[in-house]
C-alpha cells in the first residue's frame, strides 16, 4: 500500500512538472498603430487618385530620360543585387516548407565483426542450428539495404508558422526591390534634370563671357580716349576671367553628373542624350497627392515594413512552441544478412522498425526563455519600425507638397527679377557709354543679372526635382 502511494506521488509530481515545464511565459506584445491623418499639414482633404497610381512611362515623357530609366532597370547593379535578395529569400521559403514534410531516403551498409567466444554473441552463434550452406562466416559480416523515413509531426504549427514567416520575408525582400527601383528612377531623374540645368547655366555663362569680353573692348577704347582709367580696365577685365572660371567649374559637373547618370544606368562614363535647349520650356506637372490612407498600400518601404513585422510576430509564436512537447515519429523497412545472396531472403532477413518519440524542456531553460524574449523584442523593434516608416512617408509627402506649391511662388518672383535686371543690365550700359554712370555699376549690374539668371535655372530644376519626388514619396515608380 505504501509503495502504491509512493508511485502515486512520483506519478503526480513528474505530470505537475511537466505541466508547469511547458506552460510559456506571459509577454506583453507592443501593436502597431495604423492610424494616419486624414489629409496633408497644410492641404485640403483630397478623396481623389493618388499620382502613385501612374507608371512611370506615362509620368516622364522625355524620350532621353525614359530611355536612361530603361536601361537603368536592366542594368543597375544594386537593383541586381537586390534581385539575388530575393531569390534567397525564395529559397529560405522552400527550405522551411521540407521541414514540416516526412523525409524518406535509400540506404546501404556493409560491415564485418569478430566476436569472442566467451561473449554473449559468440556463444550465441557457437549454439545457433544453421544449415550448412547458410552457417555464419567467421569473421562475421553484415549487410543491409533498405529505406528510412523520419517525420516531426507539426503538432503546434511550429514549422508551419515557420514557413510563413519566411513567406512574409520573402514578401519583404520584393518590396525592397521595389522601393529600390523608386528610388532609382527618382535619382535619375534628379540627376537628368540637373544635367540640362547645368547645360542651361554654361550657356548662360558663356554669352556674359561674350558680352563682359565686348565690354571689357569697349572700356579700353574709352580708356585709350582718356574718358575711364586703367583701373576701370583691370575691373572689367577681372570680371571676365572670374566668369571664365565660373565656365570650367559648370564644365566639372557636367561631367560629374553625367558620370553619376552612367553608374546609375551601369555603363562606363560617356555622353548621355538630352535635349537641354527645351529646359526652360519645361512645366512640372500637377500631382496629386490623394489622402494620406493610400500611403499604406503604395510605398513599397512600408509594405516591406508591413511584411517584416508580419514574420516577426509570426516568430513569436514559433519560439513560444519551444515551451511544448514535440513528437517525432521514425522507422525503416528493408532487409540484412550476413551474405549478400541472403539479402532476398524473406521473412528471414527481413528489417522492420518503427518508433516515435516525445520531447518537451524540464529544467534549465534559460535558452528557450532567451530565444522567446529576443522573438518578442524584434517584433517589438519591428512594430516600432513600421510606425516610423508611415511617419516618414507622411513628412515626405507633406514636404514635398508644400516645397511644389512655394516654388512656384518663388520662380514667378524670381522670373519678374531675371527680367528687371536684363532692362538695368542695358540702361546701365547705355548710360555708361554716354559717361552718364560709374564703370563699377555697369559691374554690379552685370553680375547681378548673371545670378538672377542662375537662380532662375536653379529655381526650375528645383521644381522638377519637387515633382520627381512627390512621385516617389507618393510610392511611384515600382508599378
């Protein structure tokens, strides 16, 4: 009776022990807001499609910037590299669904032992009746051939679970690729639209070379009159080889640009097309921005954010299996023999085993507990991370919003300036020919409208920089 009671308690404290073995800590798990405002700091609420809708063929209509982006998509070894990231993570997914899958495979073993005689095995064959034909070899040999089959069944989707998550990260990895080639047609589009900018401003530059160079004639045939003296001479003169330097360092970005154009596109440096005459002409089109909420659906970043918190909580759940049981079921099927010709012997040398096993963590499971904490803490991180992304989407888009419509403010403004300057640039000379102003204003005025006419270009290519990435911020480009 007493030891009937003493099984009884062992039977108890081992089952409470198992129990309490796999019960899984409680964790407080942080979830992610979705929540975004209705419309843009600063702009009217806008129900209407957004311009990250639009491809990006019917987006950019010069046939030198398409073609560019064309081969750039092609071509670009980051988006190449980011193309192998995914085909990685393809093959992560295809790994983990074998996992949850029985494995089967074919075998073969020979083998050869010596037994003693005074051992269980020898006097064992020493009294075994066999025929003579089938006695055994002396020194034993074993042969087998057979198939084998090892199965962990996914009782709590461990391995499943598993599997999504490597499914979600492969999802993430196409929406870094896409949020690459948004980025790669936004950069060089940028880079475009500076290149013909800085043609613009050469041109500009190198018809004030002409026109200083004419002034700087005109003051020595006054100088030689004795109407100005040398140093009006050597101020014109100073002018003209100040805008000569201001040529070679337009020159220098020139070439600095189109080589940056060339890496983007992947091709070594050379000349890229572009029609820079048409520059001016110019007009950046309308976005629209829409409503905030399709943020969500169009950036690729917070997609790829989005499928990355999906796999880490996915992660959670697989680290908290850890906790529990697990059973694997294992067997063979085949035959053995100590001569090669017996191996077709049935039933006699036939091989059979079949067997299953349940494992779950006892004591001293500071490991699982560790792999369970860091789970929760990158999905944490994750969480966290998406967030973040939504708000920096939203800034970029109100930015750049705001940036479109104060551009066009300030080249209207700007424009009436290049003009002012222009009519001054003329009376000053006029007068200035008539001894009727100073040499030093016709200078000022000069380089005043030399950089009225920079800011003007710069002012543009601000402006169709803004469009560019208003499309990209708006999550254009990769569709």
């Amino acid at each position: 009776m007493l030891k009937r009671r003493i099984y009884q308690s062992l039977s108890a404290a081992v089952l409470a022990l198992t129990v309490g073995a796999c019960k899984a800590p409680q964790l407080v798990q942080k979830q992610e807001s979705r929540t975004v405002p209705a419309s843009y700091a600063g702009s009217p609420q806008d129900s209407a499609a957004t311009a990250g809708n639009i491809q990006w063929k019917e987006f950019f209509t010069d046939p030198h910037l398409v073609a560019l982006i064309d081969t750039a998509l092609l071509r670009n070894q980051e988006l190449n590299i980011t193309q192998q990231e995914i085909e990685l993570a393809r093959q992560e997914v295809r790994a983990r669904k074998g996992e949850y899958l029985p494995t089967v495979g074919l075998g073969a073993a020979a083998g050869v032992e010596k037994a003693a005689r005074y051992t269980l095995p020898g006097a064992t064959e020493e009294n075994v009746d066999i025929k003579p034909e089938r006695r055994t070899p002396d020194p034993l040999t074993d042969f087998q051939a057979g198939a084998y089959a090892s199965w962990e069944v996914d009782i709590w989707h461990k391995l499943r679970n598993a599997k999504k998550a490597a499914a979600s990260r492969y999802l993430a990895s196409v929406e870094g690729r896409n949020f690459t080639v948004t980025n790669l047609i936004a950069e060089i589009a940028n880079s475009y639209y500076e290149l013909l900018a800085l043609d613009n401003q050469l041109a500009i530059v190198q018809q004030n070379i002409d026109i200083q160079t004419n002034a700087l004639k005109a003051v020595r045939l006054q100088k030689e009159a004795a109407r100005v003296t040398e140093l009006a001479v050597r101020r014109f003169e100073a002018q003209v080889h100040n805008t000569q330097s201001l040529q070679y360092g337009i020159q220098q970005r020139i070439i600095e640009t189109e080589n940056r154009l060339n890496f983007l596109v992947g091709r070594y440096p050379q000349p890229v097309a572009r029609n820079a005459a048409s520059f001016t002409e110019l007009v950046p089109l309308a976005v629209r921005a829409g409503v905030p909420a399709q943020l969500l659906h169009n950036r690729p970043d917070i997609r790829q954010a989005e499928q990355n918190l999906v796999a880490a909580k996915l992660d959670v759940q697989v680290a908290r299996t850890n906790f529990y049981p697990s059973l694997r079921i294992t067997g063979a099927v085949g035959t053995a023999a100590f001569q090669p010709g017996l191996l077709a012997t049935w039933p006699e040398s036939m091989l059979l085993s079949l067997a299953g096993d349940v494992a779950a963590p006892l004591i001293n499971k500071n490991g699982i507990k560790a792999l369970y904490y860091s789970a929760n803490a990158r999905q944490t991180q994750a969480v966290y991370n998406y967030e973040r992304t939504v708000l920096n989407a939203y800034v970029e888009v109100a930015n750049q919003v705001a940036s479109i419509r104060n551009l066009e403010k300030s080249y209207g403004e700007k424009a009436q300036a290049v003009q002012a300057l222009n009519e001054s640039n003329t009376i000053s000379n006029n007068l200035f020919r008539s001894a009727r102003a100073d040499y030093t204003e016709v200078l000022f005025t000069q380089r005043d409208a030399l950089e009225s006419k920079f800011d003007l270009i710069e002012t543009k290519m601000q402006q169709l920089n803004a469009s560019v990435n208003v499309y990209r911020a708006l999550g254009g480009g990769w569709n």
